[in-house]
C-alpha cells in the first residue's frame, strides 16, 4: 500500500476536463487555493495537516503503462491525450502553511500555481490528504486540551475507516498532541512511540485474574498496566493489581510506568474509589488509565466530576472525528495569466450563499500576534507581493460587515508570513519536520490561541480579514459582474 502509485487517486473529471484542454490548447497559468468554510466540530480553530504527503504525491505523480492501459480501456480518451499522459509530469509551484499549524476558515492553506491542466489534475489528491489529517488532527487537538495536561494514548485503528485512515489518522493525531499510538505502523513509518497494555481475553485465558496480572507484571515490570473490569473492578480488580504491585515492590523491582486500566462503568465514580485503595496501599502514584468510547466532552465532564484519571486512551471518536466526519477543505481557481504576462488577472466564484463567494487572485496570510501575550489577533488575507510595516498603525475590518473595524497601534504587533513553498518547478524545496517536531510546533501554535477560542461550547471567533488592495479587488469583481447580469 506505500509503495501505491495514486496518480489515479482522481475524480474522473479531473481527467475528462484534461483532456479538453489538450485539445483546446491554452498557455494559462493559474493559481488554485485550497481552504476550507467553517471550522470542524464547531470549534475555533483547525489544525494543517498531511502536507508531507502532499509532497510525496506531487514529487511521484506519473502516469505508469498500466494507468495508460485502463485510462485507454474506458474508451473516452483519445490516443493523442493519452500519449501526452505517458509523459507527463507536474511542473508547478506550491505554496502551503506547516503541518501543526493553527489555521482559520477560508484562508489558502495549500497553493498551486501550474499551468491548468496540472493544477486541475492534482485537485482531488491534495484535497483527499489535507482534508483527512487535517481533521483528526483538529479532533485529536480539542481531545487533549481537555486531558489539560494529561496524556492521551490514540488507539482507533481497529476503528478507523480502512487502513489509510488508520496509519495517517494516528500520524495526525500525533501531531496534535497524543503521547503514542496503538498502531504500530505508524510508529515505524513515523517514528511516533506505539503504547499499549492487554485485553481482555488476556485475563480470560488465564485459571484466574491475579495469574494474568502476575504474568504480565513479569514479562513487563516497566509497563505494567492492568485491565482491572473484566470481572469487577473494585472487588476483584484492584485488589489483585494491588497484589501484584506489592509482590513487585518487595522483590526490588522499580514501580515506574505501572497502574490500571478501566474501561467500563461510571469512569469517576470507579477511578475515585480506586485512587483511594491504591494509595491506601502505598501505590498513590499509580496511572489510573480509562478507555470506554472517550471524547472531548466526556473527558472535559469526568474532570469537572473530580475524576481520579491521568492517562486517556482515546479510539473511535478521535480516529473517526465521528460528530464532524468531514473537513470540508475545497479547491478553487483564484486567478489566471498568460505564459509571459507579468500579472495574474484574479477570478471570483458567486453563489447566493455569502461564504461561497471566493477571494480572488494571487494570495498569501499573514498572522497578526499581539507582542505582550504572543497571542493571535487576526489572520489577514492578502495580494501575494503586499508588505507591511509593522511600527504603523494597522487597521482591520470584518470583509462582510464592513463596519466592523479594530486599529492596531504599531509597534504592539508582529507579523508572520505563514505560506511557505514547498514545490518548486515541479520539485520539492521543502523538508518536512519528524511527526514529533510537528507535535512540538503544534504544541507552541495552540498556546498562541486565547482561552476563548479553545473552549467547546461557542468559542471566540478568530478575525480572518482581507486587506485594503485585496478587498478591492473583489469588491470591484462583484460590482462587474452584477452589472453585466443586469445588462442581459
């Protein structure tokens, strides 16, 4: 599966409007943004991911004898477009904001900038990645702020949506924030710790529950959590884990990375009572791990209950993002020059519906931090070769309520470019951080988020505003094609 060619990993229509332009040549160059609307879960935020992937997509994309073969077999495609695919390969720039970076609603988070037929092609594969990664990672990233501090295991993949969406999904997960995957391919893949404990059927396979511990215990005195609910929690359980702890203890083994799992009942009611056995045997410093179809509203409601959890094991709800399923990330064209022309002519896209109305034109983001807090103010949308001063005055407005304006005293601000290129005439010019250096990045970007927009219920809305020149231009674009509706 990683050795997979995905040029074919396209919508049909990517391939049929292809073939059109090859037989109604045109020297275009377009710039295509990939964003998204609204933020996943009703959150304040999202997090980027799957850019390496990206990459890896573009640097390979070709179109073998086979693809050849089964494109010719459809019937569709004529031998001349067909021979043009056996050579073809992509030749474009791309532009994109890292992985673990918090990002906001219609701002480009990837940004292609091809001759048409290759920016048209790539469409389908670009939105596939960033849109899964992107949204497990905003996922896992709301369960661990809840953890507030506590570590968060992933174990989803005997959950996950085939196993794609299992290696990739604990790959974001990671980046968000969790301590380890259960899934030990994308440790290797990765390099991101795999974590377990046992099942179940461990403790059934054995005579008894304290022969299962004890076995355990022996084989792994270094990591020793044990499942205490097959039978009962509290008058079975942990009791024999506590027998087995203080065998441990007395036969000098060091009592480090060692507790319970519970992963069944009332989870506060259970972890309180079992906190208050262990450390009344001398074992107060134990993990006490719950699983049990965890997420960031329950996690968030068993530490207002005064739980006595400190580890979380999280799978189906995290690797399935299962009360927001899909990111929701599109691709439009923005704007268009001739091979030769100095200037792209920016495009819009009109719909009755406000948000679908698209920024037109060549565009970067910068990030607008506050200097005293290191915390963000805004995101401004703005024309690709724009520069700002950042000891002037800046004022921002809200691009649909106009009114709506903020003054930025200069000198009180900072400014951060956050597209960077990573495609560079077809080639890569970007290398790609370790998933845990993204973790850690990710990790600094949601500390620059105020408390407001983490919060679940009705968060803070980041301002994404677009600048002076770019808001006149789309302003502009709307005037003129309102007129020339008119006029018909």
């Amino acid at each position: 599966m990683r050795a997979m060619n995905l040029t074919l990993l396209t919508d049909l229509y990517e391939l049929t409007m292809m073939q059109g332009y090859f037989k109604n040549p045109t020297d275009q160059i377009v710039v295509f943004d990939a964003f998204y609307r609204k933020n996943p879960c009703d959150g304040g935020y999202a997090i980027a991911a799957g850019l390496e992937q990206i990459i890896e997509y573009i640097r390979d994309l070709h179109f073998a004898p086979d693809d050849i073969d089964y494109l010719r077999s459809l019937g569709i495609f004529e031998p001349d477009f067909l021979e043009y695919l056996r050579g073809f390969h992509f030749t474009g720039d791309i532009y994109a904001i890292p992985e673990g970076t918090v990002v906001f609603p219609r701002e480009p988070l990837i940004k292609v900038i091809a001759p048409m037929m290759e920016a048209q092609l790539v469409e389908t594969a670009i939105l596939n990645i960033l849109n899964h990664q992107s949204l497990i990672a905003t996922k896992a990233a709301r369960v661990v702020y809840a953890a507030q501090g506590d570590g968060i295991m992933e174990f989803g993949l005997r959950r996950a949506q085939g196993p794609d969406a299992g290696i990739y999904g604990a790959r974001a997960a990671m980046i968000a924030g969790c301590i380890g995957t259960s899934n030990v391919l994308t440790g290797q893949m990765f390099g991101a710790p795999v974590k377990g404990t046992h099942a179940h059927s461990w403790i059934m396979s054995f005579p008894d529950e304290y022969t299962a511990f004890k076995t355990y215990a022996d084989l792994y005195p270094d990591a020793c959590i044990l499942l205490v609910d097959t039978y009962d929690v509290l008058d079975s359980g942990v009791p024999n884990a506590i027998r087995v702890f203080r065998e441990m203890r007395e036969a000098g083994l060091p009592l480090k990375g060692y507790g319970i799992r519970i992963d069944s009942g009332d989870l506060a009611y259970l972890s309180k009572k079992a906190y208050h056995m262990l450390a009344e045997a001398g074992f107060g410093d134990a993990i006490i791990s719950a699983s049990s179809d965890l997420d960031e509203y329950l996690i968030d409601s068993l530490k207002a209950q005064g739980a006595r959890i400190n580890s979380w094991g999280v799978g189906t709800n995290l690797i399935t993002a299962k009360d927001n399923p899909a990111f929701g990330g599109v691709y439009k064209l923005a704007a268009v020059k001739n091979q030769g022309d100095k200037e792209f002519v920016p495009k819009i896209k009109l719909s009755e519906n406000s948000e679908k109305v698209t920024n037109p034109g060549d565009k970067t983001v910068f990030r607008i931090y506050d200097k005293e807090t290191n915390k963000i103010r805004a995101d401004l949308i703005c024309l690709a070769d724009e520069t700002f001063d950042e000891d002037k005055d800046m004022i921002i407005f809200d691009p649909v309520e106009t009114w709506k304006k903020t003054r930025i005293k200069g000198g009180t601000y900072r400014l951060r470019e956050l597209l960077t290129q990573v495609i560079r005439k077809g080639e890569p010019c970007y290398t790609s951080p370790s998933v845990m250096e993204i973790r850690d990045i990710c990790k600094a970007e949601q500390e620059t988020l105020w408390d407001e927009t983490r919060r679940f219920i009705n968060p803070h809305e980041v301002y994404v505003d677009l600048s002076d020149k770019l808001y006149a231009i789309k302003s502009a674009l709307l005037e003129e094609t309102s007129r020339k509706h008119l006029q018909k």
